[in-house]
C-alpha cells in the first residue's frame, strides 16, 4: 500500500479518494477515443436486470469492465448479498455504443413478500456504480432516470459518500424532473485503526477494555485452545451451521447464507476461528480483505455455553494482531460494531437521500408515516422509515 511523503497511511476515505483520482486520469483519453468513434455523450442506453440467471450472465458479458475492480463490485457478490426475503435485487446495466459502460446495483424493498417500489443503493464503499471514469456520472444519471422511470417505482433511496460526485449527479436529475427531495446524516461503516504494532493498538484502549483483551485471551490460552488464522472453506460453512442451532443472537438460516454467499464470492476472504482444545468450534469470524484494509462482516459465538470466555473480544483480538502484522492499516465494520471498540472507531460521514415521485397519494401515505413513526412498535417503525423520515416537531426537513 502507498505511503505519501509525510509517512502515514491512507485511511479508508482517502484511499476511495485516490481511487476515484486515478480513474480520472484516464478520463481524456477515454473521451478522445469516444469522440474518434462518433459516439455521442449523451447515448446511452439502460437495462434492469434482475435474475440470478441474468446476474451471472453480467459477471460473464462484463468482464473486460470488471477486470480491474475489486471482487465485491462483482455482480456475483452483489447478488449473494441481497437477503430475498427483504428485498429483491437488481442492476442497471448501462450501455453505450452497443458496449456495456456501467453497472448500477441496487435493490427494491419488500414487506410480506411485496415490493414497495422503494429501491435502494449503497454507494458508502465505492461499489454501487462500476464504470470508467469517463462513463462514471452519466451512467449513475442514466440509471437514476431509469429507475424513477420503472413500473410501480414510487421512490429512490440512496446512501452516499457525504463529499462525492453522487451528490452532484443526484442533483442533476432533481434539476431535470419534479421530485421530493430529502437528506440526512447517516451513521453506517465504523473504521477501527490499528496502529503499528498490537501492543500500540491495546494501549490507545481504555484501562478496562485494555484488561479485558488481555485477561481473557490469557485464559483462553491457558485452557489449551486455539486461534485458527486460516479456516478451511468447507469446516468454516459447516460450523456456521452448526453454531446455528446454538441460539446465535440475531442469527438466521437466511443471514448464514447470505453470509457464506458474499464470502465466497470475494477475492481475499478472511476466514478465523477459535477451536476449544478439544476440537469443537468456539467462535467464527469471516470477512475479506479489500484496497488494503479488512473488512469484518460475520461472525459467531457460542456464547451460550461459553458465556464467560468474552469469545468475540478473544477472537477480535486475534484477528487485529493477525492484520496489523500484515500491514494492515484499518479494520472496518461493514453496516457498524458493538462496544467496546465502538467507541474507539471512526464513522466515516455519509449522507441518506430519498428522492421521491411528487404524486399527491404518494406524498399523503409519506406525511401520515412520517407523524405516526413515533407511535409504531420497532419492526413496524424500520419499514415507516424507508417509506419516510420521521417529521420533525417544528418545520419540515423536505426541500
């Protein structure tokens, strides 16, 4: 990984940054070929796709565009990560010329196996759009259009990089057509930094959380158990399963499997665990490596019979010392952590939009859920927020 000249490592944020930088550079001579070709900027043309079958296809038909981005901007990984019975997933493919330019993903909300027409993207990671930079705006606009457009389509939600040129082409399309416009800030990914050494890393903890990373690691240890660095594939899906039937809090069939389908789709995936001394499974983590920092996703405790091991500190623990070994700088929760290391993370901004179709029905469904989400049990009141955002007691955040 790069090191710039004042010697420290890029953070995450930064690192998007230059990505989407070095892209740039190539946008000239990209649009000088465009232009030796006769193609005009504005043809482009967009498809939604939305079968596994058609996913797999897009993997194929777009591999000279995916060639040079990371596995999780895949349209494999994509698919896998959607859970079925939330949502139903979908892309945008953008083309130009007769050649594929661009993919969009995204995904539309269901409650009780019916779709909202609410569709939804996360753009936080730089893995929503796939295209050169040449192509990059117009193809995010091209599909935006495309989806407000879409049969039953009543509004666009969208997660974004709170600095980024997401925001200027959401702005374009608001310039071109009439919709409802509202933004917010959002507290998504949590980056954890990890210093240049473990030792270094302990002592940027408070004294308590310090101790306990300590104390119990030394327990699980003198207990004669193991931190397994590099789980086999087919031991790390079967324990998966098998810690299921453990009572895993927050754990389902349908989260495992959505789990094991992204992890198998990425290029660098990290796969640990703890095994007792006797061979039993304790505790899995899975996640992938990506643009130089790790990312953690999944993971598994037994804490039901080992509730006094603090299994997840132990086996986080080890896997910090695993990648700052490594070189790695950073360590981020996809979709956020639980303390202790919460409070030690740095959220990257991002800004939520939804961008909705100004119909007089649609807009009266918004502001009657918007009033009654304070009144609505927690499941009920995750769905009123997708339709709309809770209204403020004074004024309107609606523009």
């Amino acid at each position: 990984m790069p090191i710039p000249a004042g010697g420290c490592l890029y953070t995450i944020e930064q690192r998007l940054r230059l990505n989407r930088t070095a892209e740039s550079k190539r946008v000239i001579m990209i649009q000088s070929e465009r232009q030796a070709t006769g193609v005009r900027p504005g043809a482009y043309t967009a498809e939604i796709v939305y079968s596994h079958e058609q996913f797999l296809q897009l993997s194929q038909n777009a591999q000279g565009l995916l060639a040079e981005h990371s596995s999780t901007r895949d349209p494999r990984f994509y698919f896998a990560s959607v859970l079925r019975n939330v949502w139903s997933p979908l892309a945008v493919v953008v083309s130009c010329a007769g050649s594929v330019v661009g993919i969009v993903y995204a995904k539309e909300r269901k409650v009780a196996g019916f779709g909202l027409g609410l569709i939804y993207g996360d753009a936080t990671l730089d893995a929503m759009v796939v295209a050169e930079a040449a192509h990059r705006e117009p193809v995010l606009e091209t599909a935006l259009h495309r989806l407000i457009e879409h049969r039953g389509s009543r509004g666009l939600r969208f997660l974004i990089p709170s600095a980024g040129y997401e925001r200027e082409v959401i702005q374009k399309v608001v310039d071109a057509r009439r919709l409802d416009v509202h933004y917010a800030d959002v507290v998504h990914h949590c980056v954890l930094d990890l210093g240049a050494n473990y030792e270094a890393f302990l002592e940027k903890m408070g004294k308590k959380t310090r101790r306990n990373f300590r104390y119990y690691r030394r327990r699980f240890e003198a207990l004669g158990h193991k931190y397994v660095e590099q789980v086999p594939w087919a031991e790390f899906e079967r324990t998966a399963f098998r810690l299921l039937e453990k009572d895993i809090v927050g754990g389902d069939r349908d989260g495992v499997n959505r789990a094991l389908g992204m992890l198998a789709a990425v290029k660098e995936p990290i796969l640990v665990g703890l095994r007792h001394q006797n061979g039993e499974w304790l505790s899995i983590l899975g996640g992938w490596r990506e643009r130089g920092y790790g990312v953690v996703f999944f993971q598994m405790n037994n804490d039901r019979d080992y509730a006094q091991s603090a299994l997840s500190v132990v086996l986080r623990g080890y896997l910090i010392e695993a990648l700052i070994a490594a070189k790695i700088p950073e360590l981020l929760f996809w979709d956020g952590v639980g303390q202790p290391l919460r409070r030690y993370c740095r959220i990257p901004s991002a800004t939520g939009v939804h961008l909705d179709v100004p119909t007089f029905g649609w807009r009266s469904v918004r502001r009657l859920v918007g009033w009654t989400t304070n009144f609505l049990p927690p499941r009920l009141r995750v769905v009123a927020g997708w339709i709309a955002p809770q209204v403020p007691s004074r004024g309107s955040a609606m523009s």
